[in-house]
C-alpha cells in the first residue's frame, strides 16, 4: 500500500504519545491548525466532511482486513483440527494388530539384521560429526533457533530476527531513554548515557525499511530484523558474538511446506521420533517393532517369550 511509507514516522510519533490515539490526533489537528490553512482555507464544515470522508474510508477497510483475518483464523482452525482427527486415526490404524505370516516373521526379522547394521554405521557418522572440531565448539541454539544471552536474547526464522532486550532499571522507559540505530549491515540498542547493550556488524544485510522496534511492558525493548536473504539461518546476530550450531536447528513447521516430498516425511518423521522421546514414548519404528511382535507372539502361543528380551 502506498501509505506504508509513512508507518515508520507514525509509529515512531504514536510511541511517544503517553496518552495513545487521543493525544496523536490531537498533536495532528494542532498542527494543521498552526502551520496550514485547513480550518480556515473554505469552511468548517469542508474540513470535517474531509475528515469524515477519511475515516468512513479507512473505517471500511480495517472492517474487511478484521473479517479477513477471522475468517483466516477461523480457516485455520478447522484445518488443524482436521489435521489432529487425521493424525489421531493415523496413530490408531497404526496400533492396531495386523496378522502376518510365518513368510513375513522370517522377513522381519532379516529386516532387523538390515536395521541394525544401518543404526550402527550412523552412529559411527554421528560421532565423527560431533567430534568435528568446526562444531565442537559452538553454542547449542535455543527454542526459537537463537541463544540467550546475560544481556539479551535473539531467536529467528529463515526471514525475520526478534531481539529482546530486557533493562532492569528502577523507572518506566520512555522512547526518547532509548537508542535504536539500525545500519544495512549493523545494530547499536542501549540506553542513554550508558554503554549500548548490542554495539556492531550484523552477520547479514537487513532491510532496514522493514526493521522496527518497541517497548514492552515499559521495560524491555522488541527489535524485529528482516532479513535481505530470506533463506538462510544466521549463526550469531552480530560478528562478536559466539556462533550456534546452525545444524541443531529446528526448521519452524511452517516452513516443511518449502521442502519436496521425501525430505519433507524424513523431517516430520524425525521431529515426531524426537517429541516421543522426549515424552519417553516409542517412536514410529519403535511402535511399530512391537505391533509385529505381539501379533507374532499372539499368532504362535505354544512358544515361551517370558524371558526373552526387547529393546
């Protein structure tokens, strides 16, 4: 839209309004007011209907916006209930007793020789991976794909970067006791007469159109950083910072719709193994190991499992 270029200067006026929407218009008519002809250049009654004829106009767009983004919400909502009511069956189906026959015990037993012979090869992988010494010393990322620092915290997606600065000071932040420099390539945050908390070289360019910030809960400056290649994880927000091991991050599930089919399932695969562990719950294959030995064992009662041993 043609007036997001004024959001920059109307957003950096609204948060030094103590007194909200009131106080900007306020600030707005005044000005007019002094420094233009609008009351007095044709009547009163001229400038309300200009006035009036705005606001009925914007008035009708935010309504359109609102019921589109109810009916977005209201969309996704039914999508994601589908989705649960097809995950649900999914997991049921997979539950549920399947009669095999002595062919396909032979088969699944050679397969767990094949299963075993591929586990151990990758462990053997994994452990020349983690004993790489580019990695060995990089910080595990947070949940957001960031790190918490003392002094702040970053987390990111592949497009945008959120940096939350939290400053214990004894009195409730205005805009005007903070500093907020944004570079193409560079980030100063801090508050005045202090050192700056962040101070430096970015690890990528930002479009800095794009970049805004707030303060939340008079305390605690947000900072959203977009970024110019929008594909690609950062390892540090800025050069001075130690990198995170941007192979331990965890694609956002918005973003599984980027990748092709087969990488897809292997991801989704990997992410539900990982919750189910965490939860000390059987993974996929797991589950579906012991689904085959209970229908074997329910199929072959004469034969004695009591002390055998599953793993």
């Amino acid at each position: 839209m043609v007036n997001e270029k004024f959001d920059g200067i109307f957003l950096s006026l609204a948060q030094q309004m103590e007194n909200g929407i009131p106080e900007l218009f306020d600030v707005l008519f005044n000005f007019l007011s002094r420094k233009t002809d609008f009351y007095t250049g044709s009547s009163i009654e001229k400038a309300k209907e200009i006035v009036l004829k705005a606001f009925d106009k914007n008035a009708a767009e935010a309504k359109k916006i609102a019921e589109g983004i109810k009916k977005k919400k209201a969309e996704e909502e039914r999508k994601l209930a589908e989705k649960r009511a097809a995950q649900k069956l999914k997991e049921e189906e997979e539950s549920k007793v399947q009669e095999i026959t002595e062919e396909e015990a032979a088969a699944f037993e050679e397969e767990q020789k094949k299963l075993q012979e591929i586990k151990e090869v990758k462990a053997d992988n994994e452990n020349d991976e983690e004993e790489s010494e580019e990695d060995k010393n990089k910080l595990k990322p947070n949940s957001g794909n960031g790190y918490d620092f003392e002094k702040y915290q970053w987390t990111q997606t592949l497009s945008e970067i959120e940096v939350r600065i939290p400053f214990k000071v004894s009195f409730p932040l205005k805009s005007r006791d903070v500093i907020v420099e944004f570079g193409k390539k560079s980030l100063k945050v801090g508050l005045k007469g202090h050192d700056p908390v962040i101070n430096g070289q970015l690890k990528a360019e930002i479009k800095l159109d794009d970049c805004t910030w707030i303060l939340e809960d008079k305390k605690t400056v947000v900072i959203t950083i977009v970024k110019v290649h929008g594909m690609e994880w950062w390892s540090q927000l800025v050069t001075t910072d130690p990198e995170i091991n941007t192979k331990k991050i965890i694609p956002e599930n918005s973003k599984l719709s980027d990748l092709d089919g087969e990488t897809r399932a292997m991801v989704e695969k990997m992410m539900y193994d990982q919750r189910q562990k965490e939860m000390g719950l059987p993974t996929s294959d797991e589950k579906k190991k012991q689904d085959i030995m209970k229908t074997f064992m329910q199929q072959h009662p004469e034969m004695d499992f009591s002390k055998a041993k599953f793993s």
